[in-house]
C-alpha cells in the first residue's frame, strides 16, 4: 500500500450489537425478532444464535484493548433496541449503562464511537404488533434514538439511524431470510417506506436535541450493476436493477422522493401508494451529513426477454430481470471481489449525492482461518482483498471522490446471521468456545496501514 490518503481521513473497523454482545438474557435484555427467527429450525445454519457471539458483553474492555493495539482511531457499533428497551417502549437502565461504559472506554482510549441505533435486531413485541409494517414504528424508533442520544449525546457526536434497511425490508419481509421471516412483495415494499419514515423522524429529532459537532448519517448498502452488453435491454436491465437496489433508498434520504422509474416498475403491487402519507417525503429527506457505504459486490444481470417475467433475485416487485451467477475469485460466502466497481461506485455517490460526504461504512470479505500451531492467522487471501478495496477507494478519491473514511467490517469474526458462524470476516479471530481472541495477519496489515495515514481521532 503505496497509497498516501488525506490526511484527516477517518479510519476505523464496524460491529454489530446482535452480531458480537452475546449475554441475550442477561440484565433485563428482551428478546429480538433474530432471537425468535433463530429459533425456527433450518432458519440459521447449525441451528446457531446471537448467543454467544464473542460474549463482548462481558468482554467488551478485552475487545477496546484490541482497538487500542491496533491503532484503531474510530469505532462503529450498534445499539441494541431490546437491550436498552425490552418491550421496545420502556426503558431498562442496565442496558443503557453497558453502552454508557463501551463509551467512556473507547473515549479513554482515544477512539471515536460511531454509533449506530438500529442494525436488524428490533424488539420482538414491536413485531409481535406488527414491526416495521406499522406506520407507528416510525415513532417508536424515535423514542428508541432520543433515549440513547440523551444518555449518549454528551460524548458522542457520530450518529446512524439505520444499517442497510435494505436488508432488514426485503430480506426479512420479502425473501423471508432474515428475521421477521416474512414473505410478502408488498409487505417488504411498505417496510421499506416505513424504515425510512423511522429515520426521517429520527434524523429530525436527534437534529433538534443537537450537540457539539453532531454529524447524522444513514448507512445503505449497494451493489453496482453489471452487464455484459451495451444495448438497449440489458441497459434497462441495469437500471431497473439499480433503482430498486441502490436508487430506491438513497434518493429519499436525499429528498428527492422514490424515483419516477422505480414506481413506474412497482405499480403492478400497487403497495407503496397507499403508505405514503402527505408529508412523509419531507420527513424522510431531512438533511443528513453523511452517507455510509457498505459495499461487498457488484451484481451482473441480464434482461429476460418477457418483461413481465419476475426476476431470481432478492429484490421484490423486480421483473424482467435475472442476475448471473457471481464470477470469480469468489470469497467464501460467494461473493464476487471486482474492487474496480468499488471505486465506480463512490465516484457515482459523489455525483448523485450532490455535495454529501461519504464514508465507507463497511468493507471486507468472508475467508475459512485457520490459527496455526505458532498461534497466527496467516489470512492471505483477506489481506490481499482489503489492499485491493483500499487502492480502490483512493483511486475514488484522485477521481474527485469526496470520501472521508473506511470502516473494516469487521472488526471480529462474529455471527454472521443466517450463515450462524460458519463464516468469517474478522480483523481479529475469535476461537467461539474459548472465546480467545487472535490478531489475524490482515488485521496487523490493517493496522500498519491505518498507522502511516491515520491522524488521532478528536
């Protein structure tokens, strides 16, 4: 890595509360829609849950010590709504008082939290009423965000409403493979709407509370679409592809409204109509300082040649589109690496965005570890993909990018949803009997690199 970035650029890696915290009945914790969809057999691979995940709960200090070594200057990681509200109305002290604790850790450390409010794990009894299919979540999530903002507000200044409501709407509504489990075109449509309503509301709230140097984001997740050929229909394949993935969700937080396209695409379900209200797209286009990019894979389509045909692919509502399997070389859980549509991507944002600063909010790649007998993770192949993202997002930046950050996702191997623990995309190994944690070989690549470009985090 010869690559010199700007000087104030922030460097980091990114967690997930549900994913890494473990302790799911401890201290008045409420159980979460992943606890009860976990529960479903077949529903996670090997039967695995939230439960223990690295058990960084309890060993949270541990982990801000591995921060520390590495030279970590920022850290994003999630709340958990059903730690800090069991019912998802009420609040339970002791779960506010943990992330009150991780705070006054890092900060003492000298790392920056970022701190993310929701990432997929919504409190059982708001489902049980109808989740994110309510129009009233917006405001139950509201409440969630000021509460912790109140207790949190002081020390923190980064906020995120939402991690990639994308998935928590069409996976967990749609496809059915994330937790609720619902599947229902319709119903993921009206999620979607309603996720964004949720950060709208929050954004404005969490705005109106303020505090010094408050920066308030969203985070999305994209995936560039690819085509083989320069014609007119796999040129429509790409952009009916593209609007339900990525446009769908960015140009309402920008407050440009749903794009005409896309709701011509969608009329069919007539779902989306009925749920905006008057006013709702003012609510969801408040203002936002940054956008955070998850980004992990192109998507290569093609058209098919009935239009109306619905497409293989997870997107509901989508026709007259398939998307190819990935090509290689593929990361364990399959995902295509092209770190080029990386860099294409953000130059996009830039333009699209009009203005608005970009982080990549996270970035790695799945790899089967092995800790060898001397006790190292010689992780090869995951420290040539983080070099190659990393050339990737300079180059995005010497193209006019306005890229302010990179967060390695992720800081621990963990669980991984669905997949359980079967994959891993951690900086650092953790051997999930013992709970032993090891610094992988890409980790300390990471480090070396976040040392030579890093300035100390304010």
């Amino acid at each position: 890595m010869e690559q010199v970035f700007p000087s104030d650029f922030l460097w980091g890696a990114a967690t997930a509360a549900y994913q890494i915290e473990g302790s799911l009945h401890v201290d008045g914790r409420g159980p979460s829609i992943w606890d009860t969809f976990a529960a479903v057999p077949g529903a996670v691979l090997g039967g695995a849950d939230g439960d223990p995940g690295c058990d960084h709960y309890r060993r949270y200090r541990e982990d801000v010590a591995l921060m520390g070594e590495l030279g970590l200057p920022a850290y994003r990681f999630s709340t958990a709504w059903p730690r800090v509200m069991p019912d998802g109305r009420t609040v339970e002290p002791r779960g506010l008082a943990f992330y009150d604790r991780l705070v006054d850790d890092l900060l003492d450390r000298g790392i920056r939290p970022l701190v993310t409010l929701y990432h997929w794990d919504l409190p059982q009894a708001l489902q049980d009423v109808g989740g994110w299919g309510r129009r009233d979540i917006a405001a139950r999530f509201t409440d969630y965000a000021c509460t912790v903002h109140e207790r949190l507000g002081d020390r923190v200044a980064d906020w995120t409403t939402l991690n990639e409501p994308f998935c928590s709407a069409f996976l967990g509504y749609g496809l059915g493979v994330h937790a609720p489990g619902v599947q229902d075109e319709r119903a993921a449509l009206v999620a979607a709407h309603h996720h964004l309503l949720a950060h709208g509301s929050a954004t404005r709230a969490l705005r109106e509370l303020g505090g010094a140097g408050q920066r308030l984001s969203i985070v999305l997740n994209f995936s560039p679409a690819l085509a083989d050929r320069d014609d007119d229909a796999h040129r429509d394949a790409v952009r009916r592809f593209d609007g339900l993935h990525n446009r769908f969700f960015l140009d309402p937080v920008l407050g440009r409204g749903y794009p005409e396209d896309v709701l011509a695409d969608l009329a069919h379900l007539r779902a989306l109509e009925p749920a905006i209200h008057d006013g709702d797209l003012s609510t969801v286009g408040a203002s936002v300082d940054w956008i955070g990019v998850n980004y992990y894979a192109p998507s290569r389509v093609v058209p098919l040649s009935d239009p109306h045909t619905p497409s293989n692919c997870e997107l509901p509502g989508l026709r007259g589109v398939d998307v190819l399997p990935p090509r290689g070389p593929l990361t364990s859980i399959g995902w295509e690496q092209h770190p080029g549509s990386l860099t294409d991507l953000l130059v996009w944002l830039d333009e699209h965005c009009a203005g608005v600063p970009l982080v990549v909010s996270e970035n790695g790649a799945a790899f089967t570890d092995v800790v060898d007998a001397d006790g190292r993770v010689r992780d090869v192949r995951r420290t040539r993909y983080l070099a190659e993202h990393l050339r990737a997002v300079h180059a995005a930046i010497a193209r006019g990018a306005d890229v302010r950050g990179y967060l390695a996702w992720s800081l621990l191997d963990n669980f991984e949803w669905a997949f359980g623990y079967t994959q891993r995309f951690g900086l650092v190994h953790v051997d999930f009997d013992t709970q032993r944690r090891t610094v992988k070989d890409s980790g300390r690549f990471f480090a070396d690199v976040v040392a030579r470009n890093a300035v100390p985090a304010n």
